[in-house]
C-alpha cells in the first residue's frame, strides 16, 4: 500500500482522547486516519421475543452504531470502518486489510478480577499486532 495509513480503533463512549492522538500522528507523519468500531453481535436473551422483533432492534443498533461512526470519522477527517464480530480479532483482520503503519487503540483500564473475567482487548491485540500499537487511557486529556 503506498498511502501511509494510521487506524484507530474506538468505542463510541470513550473516543474523544484517542481520536484526537490519532488525528495528531496522521498529521504528522501525513498518514490518512481510518477510525475503526467493532459492533460486538446481538444476542436475544428473551426466548419468547419475536424474531421480527430482535432482528429489527439489531438492525436499528448497527445502523446507530454506523452513523455515529461516520459522524466521527467525518469530524475528524477520516475514513470510517465498522466491523461486526469480536473487537480483538476484528481489530486484527482490519489491520491485515488496511496495512496500516501504526495502530491507536484506547484502553478501559480494568485491573484484577474484572481484567481476568472480561479480558483485555487492548493487551490481546498489542501481544498479536504485527504493526506499533499507541494506547490511550479512556480518561486521558490532551495538552493544548
């Protein structure tokens, strides 16, 4: 690929700071900035829940989800992606596409038990990602 491309990979409650890192290494390395969110799969917890139903709920979550995708991608002079499955490995599959030169992924900071039940996207994909990966605390702020 010969366009530099830096991706970042956001939930849509904590994007702020690390879009924000990101856009500033696009520019400065003159990288185009692709913003990526992983929608992690419905599933219908409710048996007697049409099916109608669910898959109407579930198509507006993913339309939601992609237009607040675009929104952020727009605002920041990028291009949107949005990928349907689980994030450390939709993550991964994105990198392989786009052949970024580095990735910017935020973390949530869990520790101990909640870190061992839930797991860690963040430490998944640093210990997998063949490319550099820039973490950002969901709480960071930015110097002005």
């Amino acid at each position: 690929m010969s366009t530099r491309t830096i991706l970042v990979a956001i939930e849509l409650d904590t994007w702020q700071p690390i879009v924000a890192v990101a856009r500033d290494m696009a520019t400065r390395y003159d990288a185009e900035l692709v913003v990526l969110h992983v929608v992690t799969p419905m599933l219908n917890a409710y048996p007697d829940l049409p099916a109608g139903l669910f898959a109407e709920a579930k198509h507006e979550v993913d339309c939601a989800s992609r237009r607040v995708v675009e929104e952020i991608a727009r605002d920041a002079g990028a291009r949107a992606s949005l990928r349907l499955g689980a994030p450390a490995e939709e993550i991964l599959a994105a990198i392989a596409e786009v052949e970024p030169i580095q990735l910017v992924l935020g973390t949530r900071g869990r520790h101990g038990v909640k870190r061992m039940l839930l797991g860690s996207v963040a430490e998944h994909v640093v210990r997998s990602s063949p490319i550099p990966v820039t973490i950002v605390p969901a709480g960071a702020t930015l110097a002005a």
